[in-house]
C-alpha cells in the first residue's frame, strides 16, 4: 500500500504540472472504486483551476476554486501524469485532462482507492477529521507520544501505526524507525520512557524523510507520477531481512505477526 512517503512522493511530482491548470475534461472509465465517483463529477470539475495541491496523511487533496478533490491511492493505486491520448490501461480508471496538454491519469488495480469531492473544508472530513498529527508537525514529539501511551498495554509498534495517534507511519517505516530508535516492537507502549519517546519521534521524522527523498519504497507495484520506483528499499535495514544478519551487530533478524503485520527486528540491538 502506498504510505505517506509514496503519497508525498506523488503530491511533489503532480504539483508542478497541474498548478493554475484549468480542467478541461474529466473521463471516468470505472465509477466503482472503494466509494463510487460521482457521475456529476465531470460538470462540477470542468472548468476550474488548480489552486493548491497538499496532503493529509495518505490523502491528496486537490484544491479546486469551489471545492476539494479528496484522492487516495488505495492498496496499489497512482496518479500519473502522461499525454491524454497516450491509450488507457486495463486499470486507468480516470483522467483529468487540463488545459495545457497535461493529463493526470488515477490507475488502481484492486480498486480500493477513491476520489471525492467536497465543497467543505476537506480536514473537516469524516475520512479525515480524525486524524492524528503528521509526524513532521511540531505537536508531534516524544512528550506527545509518551503522554499518549500512559497505560497502554499494546505493543510500541501498532500504538505508532494507529492512525488517530500519529498519520503515515506504515507497516514497513514503523519497523525501520523502532529499529534505529533500538526499541523491541513487542515491548508495551506504556511501559516506555520519555526519553526514548524522544528518540522514536526522531527515528519516525528521520526514516520518513529518508523515504520522501528516495521517492519511497517499491515492494510490489508504487510507482511515482512518472511511473518510475521509489528506492529507499536499498536502505532498509531490518524490513525483509528475515534470518539475514543485523547489519549492526550480526545477530539473525526475526520475524514475528503483530497486529496481523509482518514485523521484524534484531532481538539483540532492540530491547
């Protein structure tokens, strides 16, 4: 699933092409995605200008003169940007053709992506009002996680994937971050000090932005708007790397299920 470094990754490489653009035509191949796209979606887009293009969590939202397109990549989605005549695949379900040539074209496999449309503030929206903070916002610190976690018996590595808590700390950044942070992803969250909270905040900022600057992580099938792979797979140190030796120390790293989530860890560097 695209995480938010491969959401980031697409927001930065669509924005220069479709800013100030005007929509000049919206061809919707396939309605039925996680939500259906709306059939009056055409006459509403057409027409207006690309004001800003920004993120909330795993969310892309393309601010329009009346409105937002809300756009999420679903499981194995991307927003690419070709020529609109360039034909279709099996699975480019839409097109945003603009004024200027360029056309942004939605391919979702498994259609579990959606886009949406709102007139309203889009943070305000049920998918993301309740979203926690972005792991780059000053609210989002070792004090912060720390206080959240007073009591809780889960283990540290669901508590920072919980998406009220904190966005875009997916499956394989969680792992990677409670690595360099030396925190075992078993451990209780509640039973984790603030200093080491503060270390874990770092570690998240740090492997996040690592992954941003790779253009993120290609296990399966992300590919940037250019329908190119990210390449922060090359530094991963722990993710994958079942029975290989830690690169820090040697010792053969693990693999255990947490949270229905493939997790690994080195049992010696993490405790």
């Amino acid at each position: 699933m695209p995480e938010l470094p491969e959401v980031e990754t697409t927001r930065q490489g669509i924005a220069p092409h479709i800013l100030g653009q005007s929509i000049a035509g919206l061809v919707v191949r396939r309605h039925q995605l996680r939500w259906p796209v709306s059939s009056d979606l055409p006459e509403k887009l057409c027409g207006q200008s690309i004001l800003d293009v920004t993120r909330r969590g795993k969310y892309i939202l393309i601010r329009l003169e009346s409105g937002t397109l809300i756009v999420h990549l679903g499981m194995s989605g991307s927003l690419r940007v070709t020529a609109p005549e360039l034909p279709p695949k099996k699975h480019d379900h839409v097109d945003i053709v603009f004024g200027n040539g360029v056309c942004l074209r939605f391919h979702d496999p498994r259609r579990f992506g959606c886009l949406l449309w709102t007139e309203s503030d889009p943070r305000a929206h049920p998918l993301l009002a309740h979203l926690g903070p972005e792991p780059q916002d000053s609210s989002f610190s070792g004090n912060y996680l720390h206080a959240m976690a007073r009591q809780r018996k889960t283990p540290v590595k669901s508590f920072i994937m919980d998406s009220h808590l904190v966005v875009g700390v997916g499956n394989i950044y969680a792992n990677e971050a409670l690595f360099r942070a030396a925190l075992n992803p078993k451990r209780a969250a509640g039973n984790i000090s603030r200093q080491r909270y503060e270390r874990l905040a770092a570690t998240i900022r740090e492997v996040l932005d690592a992954a941003i600057t790779q253009g993120g992580t290609t296990l399966r099938d992300f590919v940037n708007e250019s329908g190119r792979p990210g390449y922060f797979r090359q530094s991963l140190r722990v993710y994958g790397r079942q029975g290989l030796p830690c690169l820090a120390c040697g010792a053969p790293i693990r693999h255990v299920r947490l949270g229905q989530r493939s997790t690994f860890y080195c049992p010696r560097c993490q405790h």
